[in-house]
C-alpha cells in the first residue's frame, strides 16, 4: 500500500511583538494589551511571540535584543502607544536621537544623545508599510503611514532594533532570507481617552486584529506598494 504523499511542509516561521509598560501616569498600555492578545497566535505559517518591554531608554532596547536572541525571529514588529492619534500608524523611519519631553519610566530624561553613538542618522523601516496602511483600510481600519515616531522611548527602540537588525544579519528561513523588522504607534483605548474629552481611540479588538493583519502583510509582501504615505508637513 502506497502511502499518501505528505507535502513538503514549509518551516515555521517566528514573529517577534512586543508592547510596552504603561508611561506618563497611564495605568495601562495598548500596546501591551493588544500584543498580548496575539500571544501563541499562528497567522499564515509563523506564531507570534509577544513580550513586554520597559518605558526606559536603554533598558527598552536590551530587552528587546534579549528577546531576538532568545526567539531568533524572522520577523520584529515593536508596538506603542501613541496618545491623540486617531488612527494605526506604521512608522517610516527611526531616527538616532533620544530627546526625551517626559522623563522615562525610571525618571530618565535624555536631551539630544543619540540613541548610538557613532552610527547612522537614521533608518528606514523594512517592512511594506504602505502594504500594511492599505490592507487595514481595506478591513474597515483607520491607517496611515507616520513619518515621526518622535523622539521618546518607541523611536529609540525602533532605532535599536533596526540598528540591530543592520548589524547582525540573521539568515531566515528560504523565503524569507532576511530578518525584517519595524514600528507601529496605535491610539488610546477608548478608557484611556474617556480622561482627555477630545481624545480620540479604538477599541482594543480593532487594534488587536490590526495586528494581526499587520504582521500578515509584513509576511505575505516583500516589495512594498507604490502608493503616497507622504504628508505635506
Ligand atoms: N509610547 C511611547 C513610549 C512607550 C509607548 O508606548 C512613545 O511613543 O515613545
């Protein structure tokens, strides 16, 4: 008796997401909420792996290089929250300066050093951002490229995971030979706004399954779209 032929199976695949600590006085983080969500999610071949990281220069960046380590993933989507924005926004770029308006969450408040000394001004995202703002809208999601992650704790741990990733290239599986990575600033939840009458925000099931189909494109497209993110300022 021939046995069925099983097909060729692909290898798994890993993503890396992470969220962050409540900051500025917040008793909660989206961030953290809608990452942890995902957490032993499967989308496409690849399960997610969500770890929190601190609201604290430096240490923000060595927990996540920790968790790369660990997990050696082929794909890192860093999330945060990005209070009075109205809609999910996959950032451009990470640029190498720390200048803090708060102080961090172990009362740090850096002013003009750079994230890493003696390396680029910046870098760009390498994931389909454009890719990702399209696919959200076309699920009924609010998304739009950001040109400025700021320059507080989420642009200085994207600016060390893309840095990292420049550094120390890891070799993925065949299909995807090149570990990416980016950042994605998400609203207030809407009992985080409830304080800030104005203040807009999504629930936590729509940023959760944004998400998801963020870090599904971020797999699936490896040539971004050529369509406008730009902004006149
Ligand atoms: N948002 C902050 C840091 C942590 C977070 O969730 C920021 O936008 O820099």
């Amino acid at each position: 008796m021939t046995q069925p032929k099983s097909p060729r199976s692909s290898p798994p695949l890993r993503v890396l997401l992470t969220g962050f600590d409540p900051f500025d006085r917040e008793a909660i983080n989206p961030s953290w909420e809608a990452v942890r969500a995902l957490d032993g999610a499967k989308i496409g071949r690849a399960t997610v792996h969500a770890r929190q990281m601190p609201c604290v220069f430096g240490d923000a960046i060595e927990a996540l290089v920790n968790a790369m380590d660990e997990l050696k993933p082929q794909l890192v989507l860093c999330v945060g929250q990005a209070g009075g924005r109205s809609e999910i926004t996959p950032e451009r770029i990470a640029i190498n300066i720390d200048d803090g308006r708060i102080a961090d969450n172990a009362g740090h408040q850096p002013i003009d050093l750079p994230v890493v000394a003696d390396a680029p001004a910046a870098y760009f995202s390498t994931l389909p951002i454009k890719a990702i703002a399209r696919d959200l809208r076309a699920a009924g999601i609010p998304a739009s490229v950001s040109n400025s992650a700021g320059t507080f704790v989420c642009n200085h741990i994207f600016y060390g995971l893309m840095h990292r990733i420049a550094t120390h290239p890891i070799a993925g599986s065949s299909d995807l030979p090149d570990l990416r990575g980016g950042f994605i600033h998400i609203p207030y939840l809407p009992e985080q706004a409830a304080r800030f009458p104005g203040a807009p925000s999504m629930s936590l099931a729509t940023m959760t399954e944004a998400l998801r189909i963020a870090v599904a494109t971020a797999l699936a497209v490896k040539q971004d779209v050529a369509e406008t993110g730009g902004q006149l300022h």
